[in-house]
C-alpha cells in the first residue's frame, strides 16, 4: 500500500504522512463535591434526569440535531448498529475494557456508572451516541461515533461542563456553539482553531466573495467527521465540515482546505507572487462529483497547474461482518486509492493496510 499523500495548497507539494501522530491531553473533568456524609447517597436523580432532558433539548437545537433517549425500559438502538443498554457490556474506552454499566444512581464503585444514553442517527448507517457516566463520583460524558463500540470523553464543552454542573447541583448554561458535533469532538487544539474560523465563513453562506472565489464547496453529509488511517508507513487524519477538510499527519503537523469554487481562469503561474501563495495557502479548489460511483471531493491548490490533486469519497465497506461508513482518499489520474480512514483510532490500528475488492488501487 502507497504512503498516505495530500496536495499541499500553500506549497503545491506532496506531502508524506508518517507515524507518531501526537496527542493533546485531556481536559480533566470536575470532581463531584459531596454535599452529604450519607456515603450511599445516590449521585443521580430523577430530578437531576429531568434537568439533563432539558438541556439536551435546548442544546440539540443549537447543534441541528435530534437526539433520541433511553427511556430505561426500551432499547435505544442506533444506525451504526449498536443496541444499549445491552452493548455496554462489551464497550471498550479509549481502546481498553471500560466497565460500562447502566446503573441509574450513579454511584457504582467499578467503571463508568451510565446513568442517561442519548443517541443521534446520522444517516443510514451512522450515528453520535452519548453516554453521561459517572466514574469514582467524577462526572464523565463518553461519545461513540463509529460502528465499533468504542468510547472517548466528549470534547464538547457544552454537555462535559453542564453534565458537571447537574451532578453538583448548580445551574446550566448553554453556550454558544459554533460547529457541528463530529468537528467539536476533534482532538487537535491546531484543528480546532482552523474549524472555527471555517465555521464562521461557513455562516456567510455558499456567495461568491470580492475576489478569485466563487462561493463554497460542500462536502457529502456522510463525509463529515473525525477519521482515521494506518498503514505500514504511518498513521494520519481527518475532520471534515461542510467546506473544510483538515488533515493531521503522523508527526502532528496539521494542513487546513477551506473548500473553495474558483471563479474564472486560472492565472499564468509566471504571475503568481509569494505574498498570493500565503493569502491563499488555506485555499482549495475543489470540485464535487462522482468518482468510482462514490460522491466524491476533488481538491488542488489553489495555484495548482499540473497534477490531479486529492480526492476524498464517502464510502461503506465491512468491516467484521458489518457495514461501516469509511471515507475513501486517492490521487493520480486514476483516483487511484491511498488510504481508508475509518470512524475510530482503533477500526483504523485494527484494520491498518486492509484492502478492499471493491476499491482500485495503483
């Protein structure tokens, strides 16, 4: 299997992901105050459950999506295929044996106690599942977004501070979220800052702007997320939004495209100065379509002249039996594939240089 390779728009390079991809700690969640000396006093209610019901609901909103809750009595079942409370027993947590237990009081003394499920069906086959647990008297919210039933600590401020704040008996406040939750759970401080400032251009809508941009390129809904790949010669990934691929390669450095229409030709390269490049080094020109019958993005600097850039297709394969969305990267002239970036760290180390019959390769 080729290196992992992506169209550099600041440098028109080919850019050679490697292994050690690094890794940012850890907000710590708030240790839980106890209030009572009562030692078998339950840390959860059912006044405390009505409470997380009410800013769940008022938070979706803000996110633009619908989130179902375990009722306690029916099983919540997701798209990715998972089925909870029962499933619980065999999750894993950031890849190891997580002791997840539905225990409605919360105050269990081994693992993540999940005293509320809530679970958001993203298409046909994938889903955003949340656990609220309480761990040793810690408040801890846990995200699964893939088919495998594997667990991280949320990076979204907004559930991990309130689910806090309702464990410890204080008030909820909503803040203001700015990108969607499959961006809000990516784990590069790097990214994040570029993914703002994607979504704040993506608030001005799909317009053209006072220069050579002719107004955004979406992405496929099944596209965005967080993904991951490994190979033989290292490890890379992903998060896309509506207009934005950013790429984290396996030394940490990190390469943001703003998806971008170009508006008229292309300029004679002789023409293009340095002080152009960096104005437009996060630029992509991209185009949308169909490769190999996937919906596909095509992506090139922004000054690109020769070459066929980076294409970037939504994608189902099987995985262990189970269809799993993937998203697919090639290059050349054939599209020929490079990498499969799956919806977990782990599905990509397990799966690591997989190929597939129903992909071409060089």
């Amino acid at each position: 299997m080729k290196k992992l390779l992506t169209v550099s728009v600041a440098t028109l390079s080919l850019v050679t992901l490697m292994a050690g991809c690094g890794r940012n700690k850890q907000s710590q969640p708030r240790v839980v105050k106890e209030t009572t000396k009562k030692a078998d006093v339950a840390l959860w209610s059912k006044k405390k459950d009505q409470k997380l019901a009410q800013f769940i609901t008022k938070w979706e909103k803000t996110m633009n999506q619908e989130y179902t809750k375990y009722d306690g009595h029916h099983a919540l079942k997701t798209a990715a295929g998972m089925t909870y409370p029962a499933d619980l027993k065999t999750a894993t947590v950031k890849g190891k044996t997580g002791h997840m237990t539905w225990y409605k009081k919360g105050k269990g003394t081994k693992g993540y106690n999940v005293v509320a499920l809530y679970n958001y069906d993203q298409s046909d086959s994938s889903s955003i599942t949340y656990a609220f647990t309480i761990k040793n008297g810690e408040p801890i919210v846990l995200v699964n977004q893939g088919q495998e039933n594997d667990w991280v600590p949320t990076k979204n401020d907004n559930l991990q501070d309130n689910f806090a704040n309702i464990v410890e008996g204080r008030a909820t406040k909503l803040k203001k979220v700015e990108k969607e939750e499959a961006v809000s759970e990516e784990d590069s401080s790097s990214s994040k800052s570029s993914q703002t400032s994607a979504s704040a251009n993506s608030s001005k809508g799909d317009d053209a702007h006072d220069d050579e941009r002719d107004g955004y390129v979406t992405t496929p809904v099944a596209m965005r997320g967080t993904w991951y790949a490994k190979n033989e010669y290292g490890s890379a990934k992903i998060v896309v939004t509506d207009h934005q691929i950013t790429l984290t390669d396996g030394d940490g450095k990190t390469y943001d495209y703003v998806l971008y229409r170009r508006k008229g030709q292309m300029p004679d390269p002789g023409t293009v100065t340095s002080a152009d490049i960096e104005r437009t080094k996060s630029w992509a020109s991209a185009m949308a379509g169909q490769v190999h019958g996937m919906d596909t993005i095509n992506i090139r600097g922004w000054y690109q002249s020769a070459g066929a850039g980076s294409y970037y297709s939504a994608h189902t394969e099987e995985v262990n039996g189970q269809k799993v969305p993937v998203v697919v990267s090639g290059s050349g002239a054939g599209a020929w594939v490079d990498a499969v970036f799956y919806p977990s760290e782990a599905m990509a180390n397990n799966q690591g240089a997989t190929q597939y019959s129903d992909l071409q390769y060089r």
